[in-house]
C-alpha cells in the first residue's frame, strides 16, 4: 500500500504532468474507487485508477504500489500527458475535430424556365 501523496507523486512520472493528491482523489470517483487516504491505495485500488487515467499503460497497480519505484527503463510507458482541469473530470488528448457538418436540405442548383 501506498499514501495518496506517493501515488500521486509516481503518477507524475508516467503522465509526465503534475498529478496532486487532490488529482488522485478526482480519479478515484471517475474509477468508482473508494478510498481512505489515511489507510493508503493497494495495488486494486491503484489499477482500477491506472486503467481511467492510462489504459495503455504497461505498469500495472502493483508496480506502481511496489516499493521499488520507478520501474525499470524497458516497462516503463510512453503515455500522453493528462491535465487535471475541472474537479472529477480528466481531460486528455482528444481525436482531431470531425469535419464540420451542413444542417438543412442539401444545395441544389435550379434554373428556372428558360425564355426565348
């Protein structure tokens, strides 16, 4: 087990972001993770948290709960960074925008009734 502090600390090495211990707290009600920190975060708890903010991370809840920190060089990920924006949202890199649409009945050119 691990402080909130400590995670949000090791957080702050895979997203290559500040993370704080509030950061964390925010993730953990996007999870649907309980936690206590004056008990600390097991390695549960930590993946359920890792699998919102870094899915495609290759570290997993128990490493990052591990007293040994960081992971060696060949685990660790390349992970987008991750702001923290707004409490209990997470906002990461987004697809590019989609082309615009056109609303109404689509543009068809008539001609009206040719005079001689």
């Amino acid at each position: 087990m691990i402080s909130v502090q400590e995670l949000a600390r090791r957080l702050s090495d895979l997203v290559a972001a500040p993370v704080t211990s509030h950061d964390v707290e925010d993730v953990a009600d996007a999870a649907g993770v309980r936690i206590d920190p004056s008990r600390g975060i097991d390695a549960g708890q930590a993946q359920q948290m890792l699998d919102v903010v870094a899915p495609s991370a290759s570290v997993t809840g128990t490493m990052i709960v591990a007293s040994s920190w960081p992971p060696p060089e060949p685990v660790r990920p390349t992970v987008a960074p991750i702001m923290f924006s707004s409490p209990g949202a997470v906002d990461a890199p987004s697809d590019p925008p989609a082309r615009p649409r056109r609303s109404g009945k689509a543009r068809t050119e008539r001609r009206g009734p040719r005079r001689h």
